[in-house]
C-alpha cells in the first residue's frame, strides 16, 4: 500500500510567491524600458560631440562660427540631414541651419534618437518646444564658445556641452569655456577608456602586440592604457599622426621606460623621443638621441605625473607637472615620423619599452601656452577634454 504525502496548500502558495519575488528582481534588473533609454541617451551624447566638434573645426579652418548660430538664446537646430547649404529646400525658419557644416565637417546633421517633438501633447509632457524640421539639439553661441544640448534626455540625464548653467541632478556631460580652449588646434585625444579611438577626431591608433586596459589605476575616466609584458618589445600604440616643426603632446604617465617616441630607423634628424625613469625625464632629440633636456627629482614609476612636449619650430619645450622643466633650441622634428606611445617606434626590441601606465593623451598642431599647458595640469588633477 503507497504511503506517498502530496505538497499543502501553503507549500505551494510559498513556492509560488518565491517565484513571482524571484521573477520581479530578475524583471528589475534587466528593466529593459531603462536599458533602451541609457542607449538613446548615448547616442543624444554621440550626436551633440560630433556637431561640437564640427563646429569648432569650421571655427579653427574660419577663424568664425556658423552665422547662422545664435548669439542671443539657444536655438534648435534644423533637421537638413546630409545635404549641403546649396542643397537643402527644408524649411528652417525659426530654427538653426548648420548645413553649411555639411559634409566637410560632418557628414550628417543628427537628431535626437526619439525624433523631433511635435505634439502638443508630448511638448506638454517634455517640456520641449521642437518644430516640425527640428533635431531637438539645441545650440548657440555663448560668450564665444559653444553650446549644445540635448533637452529629450532621459532618466534624469543632463545631456550638455558649454555649458554649467543646467538644473542639479543626474549626470552633465560639459566642456567649459577652458576646455573649450583647449581644444582649438586639437587633433586627438586619447583618454584610453578601455579603447584606442580618437574621442576628438578620426586618429584613431593602432596597436601593436595586445593592447591592455587598466581600469583600477587609471588617472582619469573610465581606464588607461597598460604596457604588459614589454620584454617582448610590444604591446604598445602607434598613432596615424607624425611629429610636426609645430606641435604639442600631452600625456599622464605612471611607468618606467621610453613612453613617448617620433622616430624612423637609424636615429636621424628630426627624430625625438623621451624617457621616463624613477628619477628623471628626458627629452633626446636629433640624430644619435643624445640628451637635449633633462628634469631630474621626478619619479614618474612611483607617481602619475604629466608630461607635455612643445615644438615650436626650432624651440622645444619640456613640462613636468605644469612647469617648464626645460628649453632646448637646435634643429626642428620634422613632419614624417610616426607618434608612438609606450615604445620607440620601428624598434621592437626589449630594451627600448616601456614598463607602466599612459592616460589622457592629446595631440595639437599648434604650440601651447604656458598658461595651456597649467592648465591641463590643473593642480595635479588633469582635465578630460570631452567634457
């Protein structure tokens, strides 16, 4: 005779109630209604940089900004797409027309990943007053710097550049008027954020060997670029910029080795490279590499410390942590060696490695001013200059 016992009533109300508990919390933490909108909001970010970036390139090759961009308020940009000044017959009154941008400096005009608003309905609710040929950017001309914001952003999320002037709460993506600065003659920017890419331009690196990230001893942001292994004579960064008579080259170090080098084979004129060590930083230039600039008292294995190059013409410059740290006038780099970080570039080879941490590089065609170069420094904090 079977004597088997079934489950009570209250056993299985309990395991139905762990379930739905269960259930809930997986349900809350995928949440893919947030999910969804954390991408619209990266893409909002994606949008705004790249017209930023237009503008000040139209700015640096016209010495002026877009006529058409308000000095007065912030104004919505028009939704021209990928057509020209001379092309477009979309209707842009009241509105920002930045087709002149295109496709010189940007191949597209963007617009917000949830389109224009335009029901009275959704302008009640967003509070966003966009027109039927809108983007829902906005921008202006403030002060002579740059404004663009993105008022469709969600979660809370600030989305904005240029500007401080914003309610509290949730997150600001901003490029102050200093940075804003900083960045006319910018080329590249670096900030190794667990990638390579050029976050200001289209330079984005190559690397050689495996490139590593350390995202628990980086300076700044979300990572740096680590060199692992260098006894191999690799894993390091090339970049598709070559030195210039005319140039600056900023980056945060934290290693022992050549970590920053323009050169070809044989050490011939016009080369450069410097040297970091627990002790001293070195610049070595022209044929042979001899020493051009010394600055001793520096331990850049033990510390992150910045380190800037400045060329102008036949006068370098050397900065340490903001100061000047050296002068060396002879002859000029020229303009066809490659910029390498973390190794001496065309030398795969143990004993020209380096052994440590890079962050924050930035490359400029022009010379920076001392005044600039303390400013990037900025109290042995740094400056991101995306935001």
């Amino acid at each position: 005779m079977s004597n088997k016992k079934g489950f009570t009533l209250l056993e299985v109300l309990l395991v139905v109630g762990i379930i739905a508990i269960l259930a809930g919390i997986v349900i809350l933490a995928i949440n893919p209604a947030r999910q969804l909108a954390q991408a619209r909001n990266a893409e909002r970010a994606s949008d705004i940089k790249q017209i930023n970036n237009a503008i000040i390139q139209y700015y640096i090759d016209n010495s002026i900004y877009p006529a058409t961009a308000s000095t007065t308020a912030l104004e919505e940009i028009c939704d021209t797409g990928s057509a020209s000044s001379t092309e477009h017959t979309v209707d842009c009154d009241g509105l920002t027309d930045l087709s002149i941008l295109v496709p010189t400096y940007i191949v597209s005009i963007p617009v917000d990943p949830q389109g224009p608003v335009t029901s009275f309905l959704d302008k009640l609710i967003t509070k966003v007053l966009a027109a039927t040929n809108g983007t829902s950017y906005y921008t202006m001309i403030e002060n002579k710097k740059v404004v663009i914001t993105a008022p469709q952003a969600e979660l809370d999320v600030i989305i904005a550049i240029g500007t401080t002037t914003v309610a509290e709460g949730g997150e600001v993506i901003v490029c102050d008027t200093t940075c804003q600065a900083l960045r006319v003659g910018l080329v590249a920017y670096y900030p190794f954020d667990n990638d390579i890419d050029d976050y200001f331009g289209e330079n984005d690196a190559t690397e050689v060997g495996t490139v590593t990230f350390n995202g628990t001893d980086n300076f700044l942001g979300d990572a740096c670029f680590e060199v692992v292994n260098p006894t191999n004579g690799d894993n390091f960064v090339n970049t598709p910029l070559t030195s210039d008579p005319v140039q600056t080259i900023s980056l945060w170090a934290k290693g022992n080795g050549f970590v920053l080098s323009s050169c070809l084979p044989g050490h011939d004129d016009g080369s450069f490279i410097i040297l970091a060590t627990d002790s001293y930083v070195e610049l070595r230039s022209i044929a042979g590499w001899e020493p051009s600039i010394t600055v001793t008292g520096v331990n850049v294995n033990a510390n992150w410390t910045h380190i800037v190059l400045v060329n102008d013409n036949a006068n370098h410059y050397l900065y340490i942590n903001g100061q000047l740290g050296g002068t060396y006038s002879g002859n000029s780099v020229t303009g066809d060696k490659p910029i390498a970080l973390g190794h001496i570039t065309y030398y795969p080879l143990a004993n020209y490695t380096y052994d440590g941490l890079i962050d924050e590089s930035a490359i400029w065609s022009r010379a920076l001013t001392p005044t600039e170069v303390s400013q990037l420094y900025n109290s042995g904090s740094g400056r991101s200059l995306i935001q």
